[in-house]
C-alpha cells in the first residue's frame, strides 16, 4: 500500500487548533514594518496563522497572540485594516 503525499499542519496562534494550510489564513509582518493579511500565504515576513472562519481574529486574546507571534506591535488602525481583511476573506462581512 503506497504512502500518501505529507500535508504539513499548521497552527492558529489565537485557538491552537492545528489544521491544513487552507483552512488557515496567514497574516504577515512584512519587512518594510506593516502588518496585513496574506492571502497567496507567500509575501515575505514573519507569518502567523489564525482560523479562516474570522472567529479567532475576534477574540480579546486575538490581537495580543498575534503581535507575540509577529513579534510586533499593531496600531488600532492597522488591527482594525487586518480584521476587516479576515471577515471578508472568510465571508462574514
């Protein structure tokens, strides 16, 4: 019986369910100092993974465990810009 081909795991820093890359959305700490959501999941940066599903981004940890992951500091207007990006890549507009 032939293996299957490995599917790497990843995990959301807010909820620490570990799940495929596609269920995930990825948000990133660009070089340049922004922080934005990853769409294509292939921008340079340091990235963390929260659920696709918008909820996890809206917890009241959401925000801290993502700026621990990034190892960066957000403003309110760019949390903000980020949020809005994750409810309407999961749909939840």
């Amino acid at each position: 019986m032939p293996k299957g081909q490995h599917v790497p795991l990843r995990t959301c820093v807010v909820c620490g369910n570990k799940t495929v890359k596609a269920d995930l959305v990825r948000i990133v700490a660009t070089p340049s100092g922004e922080v934005k959501v990853d769409p294509t999941g292939k921008l340079p940066g340091r990235g963390a993974y929260v659920c696709a599903d918008g909820k996890c981004a809206q917890e009241s940890l959401g925000k801290s465990r993502i700026e621990h992951a990034l190892r960066r500091q957000t403003g309110d207007e760019n949390w903000a810009r980020v949020e809005a990006s994750i409810r309407a890549l999961a749909g939840t507009d």
